[in-house]
C-alpha cells in the first residue's frame, strides 16, 4: 500500500478516534511511517478528531529534524523512538482515554498484566486467553527525550509490544500498517475497559 494510501487510513483512524472521545480536546497525536528515514505526524495542538492531511508533517526519524520547519506533536520524540526501535512498525496511534488515564494510575507496578481475556487474541501474535500480555507503564514526563532514553533503555532488556501506558496520560500504541495499530488500540482499551470493570467489582 502506498504512503499516501496509509495517511487517508491514518486521517480516517483520527476521525474514528476523534468519535470515540479517544482523543479530547488537543489530546493525542497520531503517524504513520513514510519510508526509513522519515514519518508523518499530526501538528502539534489540533484537535485530532477533525484533521486532514494536510495536518501531519514529515519528521526525520533519527533526529526529529522537522524539514518544513512547522511544528509536529510534543510528543514526536516517542514516535520516532518507535520507529527506530521497531523497523516493521507502520504506524503509531497515542490517545487520552478516561480507562488507561485511571488505570495507569491505580496500578503502581511497572507493566499492566492483561491476563484471561479472549480480546488479547486481538493483539498480533498472541493466540490464547491463558497466556499473560504485559503492557508497559512509564512514569509520565514532560521532558519527553528523557522519557524516550528511558523507554529506550527499557526496550533493551525488556520485549516492548503493541504499546506502552504513560502513568495518568494515555496509551501510545503502534502496528505494522494504520489497520494492525487501529486494532491494536481498540483492543487495548477494550482490555483496559474490562480490567477496570473487574478491578472495581472485586474489590467490594
Ligand atoms: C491536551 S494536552 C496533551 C499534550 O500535552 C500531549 O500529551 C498530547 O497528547 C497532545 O500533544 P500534541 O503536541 O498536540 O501532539
Ligand atoms: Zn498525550
């Protein structure tokens, strides 16, 4: 599929997002890769819901370098990082949902464990609701190149895969194309809907 293919997709997933209340306000951001050595991001600012693609701008992946000298998300350097990290990665969804805001919150370990959901089928390669999915969660950060070292160092010694919970913001997630990424977030927070749900009852 052509780039410009993935970006009417990835302007599309914004839209369903936006939909959802994913993304409120000027929450999230949202790209999708160009080739190697570049991506497409959302402008930093915009209501995500209500972009086109005029609306996401090409950052080189190794340094953030922006070539048209507007301004990609805050969060470009988490992005990038991605794309460095994971070379089949394709796309890269971040949102603002009320469920991994709370979540991410409540749970103090240092990965969200999702373990005997059927919906974890949904994430790539994983095939049964007995085996445990780890999702990993950061400290949030508004020094966002110290939050990706230490993603980055995370990642070297730890599987990172599908996508990483930043403690009371959200949920940043990615895919080898816009359609995996979109799926894989519908999953997770499906996942982290439940979770709530279960954490909530047994509690009483
Ligand atoms: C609504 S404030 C949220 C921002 O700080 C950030 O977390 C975010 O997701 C959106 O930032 P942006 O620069 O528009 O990509
Ligand atoms: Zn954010």
């Amino acid at each position: 599929m052509t780039v410009l293919a993935q970006l009417d997709q990835l302007v599309e997933a914004c839209h369903w997002i936006g939909a959802k209340g994913w993304a409120p306000a000027t929450g999230g951001n949202m790209s999708v890769r160009q080739d190697e050595n570049t991506c497409l991001l959302s402008e930093s600012g915009k209501d995500k819901g209500s972009l086109t693609s005029d609306d996401f701008i090409q950052v080189e992946i190794a340094t953030n370098q922006v070539p048209s000298g507007r301004k990609p998300s805050a969060e470009t350097g988490l992005h990038t990082l991605i794309y460095r990290l994971f070379p089949d990665a394709g796309a890269v969804l971040h949102t603002h949902t009320v469920n991994s805001t709370v979540l991410s919150r409540v749970e103090k370990d240092a990965a969200l464990v999702l373990q005997g959901y059927e919906m974890q089928k949904t994430l790539a390669g994983q095939q049964s609701h007995l085996d445990s999915v780890s999702i990993a969660l950061f400290d949030n950060d508004q020094d966002i190149d110290g939050l990706a070292k230490r993603i980055e160092q995370f990642a070297q010694h730890t599987p990172l895969r599908y996508g990483f919970l930043l403690r009371g913001h959200g949920l940043t997630c990615w895919g080898k194309d816009v359609n995996e990424a979109k799926r894989h977030l519908e999953g997770l927070e499906f996942l982290f809907l439940c979770e709530m749900q279960r954490r909530l009852l047994e509690a009483k």
